[in-house]
C-alpha cells in the first residue's frame, strides 16, 4: 500500500512539470519547463492548495534515488575528452568553486533563520516553513 501511495504522490510531482512544459512550450519561456513546474508547486503549497502530506513521501523517494538520475550523465561526459583537458580542469573548478559558495551561503542563511527563529519565539512563522512528518 505504501508503495501505491509513494506512486501517487510522485505522479502528482510528474503533472506539476509536465503542466510547467506545456506552458514553456506554449508561451516559448525562457526558464525551462521544469522550473516553472517546481514554482506552481511551490505557490500551491504556500497557498496550502496542496498539503505538504500529499507529495512527501514521493518526494523523499526521490530524493532518495537522486544519485542515480545523474549516472548517465556523469558517463556521457567521457564522450568528449575535450572537456578532460584543460577546459575540464577548468570546468571543476568552477564546479567546486561554486558548489563550496552554495553551501556556505545556504549554512548563512540557515544559521540566520535559526537565530530570527529562536529570537522571535513566534512559532506560527516557523510552521509555515516546516513539514510535519509522522
């Protein structure tokens, strides 16, 4: 049954970016359809349209099984040796680069929000932002 609902909640993630895909193909947007599909997830669950328990266990799911969506592409870069050479050492270190500010930027922010969190004592902001798992 678990793995019924884990089905359901991850077709639900599946319309999301399909429904963000017609609209970038209709419109012809910029941002991928993707992102357009995280985003209108995103607003109907700030809008509380659609309840975090709807898509959590899907999501965690996948979140789960992430390593494994990027296999493919990992080996479909030895096809190109070019990005091996210098370019590639190149590309790394960007890649590290930006990878090390992401994560001192998301500790900062986290870092200030547990602080904003814990000066206010207001838990009514803190709920808004967290799920509530069993």
């Amino acid at each position: 049954m678990k793995a019924l609902i884990i089905i359901l909640q991850i077709c639900i993630l599946y319309i999301f970016t399909f429904i963000g895909t017609v609209i970038h193909t209709y419109f012809h947007l910029i941002i991928p359809g993707s992102i357009i599909g995280l985003l209108l997830l995103f607003i109907c669950l700030c809008l509380k349209i659609i309840p975090v328990k709807y898509i959590e266990n899907g999501a965690g799911f996948l979140l789960s099984i992430l390593m494994l969506f990027f296999i493919p592409k990992t080996v479909g870069i030895m096809n190109y040796p070019s990005l091996l050479s210098i370019h590639g050492v190149l590309f790394v270190a960007a890649v590290l680069l930006s990878t090390i500010i992401t994560i001192a930027i998301a500790g900062i922010a986290g870092q200030f929000l547990e602080k904003r969190g814990q000066k206010g004592g207001d838990d009514k902001e803190c709920s808004r932002f967290s799920s509530h798992s069993a």
